[in-house]
C-alpha cells in the first residue's frame, strides 16, 4: 500500500494568499485526521472525519480554516485568508475502524508551509 | 482533559545499549489505546508500538518494548541494542472513544541521540 500521501511537500507563500492542502488516505481507511505542528504547541489535532462526514471540528483554529473530504479518498485542508501564524507543518493521518488495528493512525510525510 | 506528559525533553544512549522514554497520561477513563510514534528528522510520524488498555501484558515490536502501568499511569519505551537510525524524536500518545468522537493526544515529544 501506497500509505497516506500528501502534496504539496512544501509551501511558500505570502500573507493574504488562499493556501490549499491535499491528502489520499490509505485506501480503504474510513477515518481521517488532520493535524498542525509548531515548536509552540506541539501536535494537535485540527478537524477528523469519519466516512467523508466531519465529526469534530473543534480543533480548527478560526474561520480561516475549512476542510473538506469529498470522498473517501480525498481530502482538503484550506485557509483563507493566510497569516504569518499559520507556518506549521501540517498532517493528514488516516485509520480504519472494525479491525484490530482500530484507532492506528497512520501519517502521512507532511506539509511545510511558511507564509511570509 | 487528558494530558500527555514526557519528562524528558532530551536522552542520549550508546550504540548498541539500551534506553528507556518516560511517559504519564492522565486521564479518569478505563479503556483507551496508548502509542509510541517516531519522528526523525525527515519529519514522517511512524508508528512505533501501540498499547490496548484492557490488555495486562506489555507490548513488543523487535527491539522496541514497553511498561505499561495502568494503575500508575505509566508507558514508558525500552530501545534495546540502539542503533544510529533510533535517532529521532519520540511521541507518547494518548487515545480513548468518547460518545461516538476520538482524539490522539500527544506529548511534547523527547529527543533521543544515538552517539557512535
């Protein structure tokens, strides 16, 4: 399997701009996160879905940030518009329920984004 | 709120010998899922060992074990014959199911060195 993959690896871009994010998770997977880490704050956890539905949103920092999971084997992370606060690195993790590895999330490489 | 705590913000360990990471959780629940993630410096999350709370025995991958103390609160990770490519940072997280949501909570992370 092909693990979660996420694009762009990096991102550079300037305050004010509409930056957009990209994950496949792994195929089959019906659950997928997605997460924000800085030296500040650590790991935290942004928004998941379950089968494409958003169950806990409570993460997302403010309404600059929205995300969406169109099917099952894609989702975006979006932020409009985009602060200097907002460099991070940012993770898309994805699990699947009903087996014995239930509640493994497995992650994908990351997004660097910088807005300057 | 359930907190993750790794006390060591730093460890170093000898090739080949062994080293022990530190972590507590808090948390008022009785079944819930504890994990182990890498993170060298390409920055990827990879699992390392996960833990079901229900489960006494203590679980191992390889080299990689840990000491799960429930009563404690504990969940600590032996690296046994270290090798230079343990070289990373490690994440103990925290996991339990509450009314239909769940959420992975991490630790600030400790950073081990693997010196030749």
């Amino acid at each position: 399997d092909a693990g979660v993959i996420q694009s762009p690896r990096h991102e550079v871009t300037e305050m004010g701009q509409e930056v957009t994010l990209r994950c496949k998770p792994i195929s089959g997977h019906d659950y997928l996160f997605w997460y924000r880490q800085t030296m500040m704050r650590g790991l935290e956890l942004l928004i998941y879905f379950n089968n494409n539905v958003p169950i806990d949103d409570s993460g997302m920092p403010e309404d600059r940030f929205s995300a969406k999971m169109p099917n099952a084997s894609f989702s975006t992370l979006k932020i409009q518009p985009s602060e200097p606060r907002d460099s991070a690195v940012y993770f898309c993790a994805s699990s699947l329920a009903g087996t014995l590895q239930r509640h493994t999330q497995y992650f994908g490489p990351g997004t660097r984004l910088t807005v300057l | 709120a359930q907190t993750v705590t790794q006390s060591q913000p730093e460890m170093s360990v000898q090739e080949a010998e062994t080293v022990t990471l530190s972590c507590t959780y808090d948390t008022s629940e009785s079944d819930y899922y504890l994990f182990w993630y890498k993170q060298p410096p390409s920055r990827q999350m990879i699992l390392v060992i996960r833990q079901e709370a229900y489960k006494q025995q203590n679980a191992t991958e390889n080299r990689f074990s840990v000491n799960f103390q429930k009563a404690a609160k504990s969940f600590s990770l032996k690296i046994s014959d270290s090798q230079l490519g343990d070289a990373a940072m490690y994440f103990c997280a925290y996991l339990v199911e509450e009314g239909g949501s769940e959420k992975l909570v991490f630790g600030k992370g400790t950073k081990l060195t693997v010196n030749p």
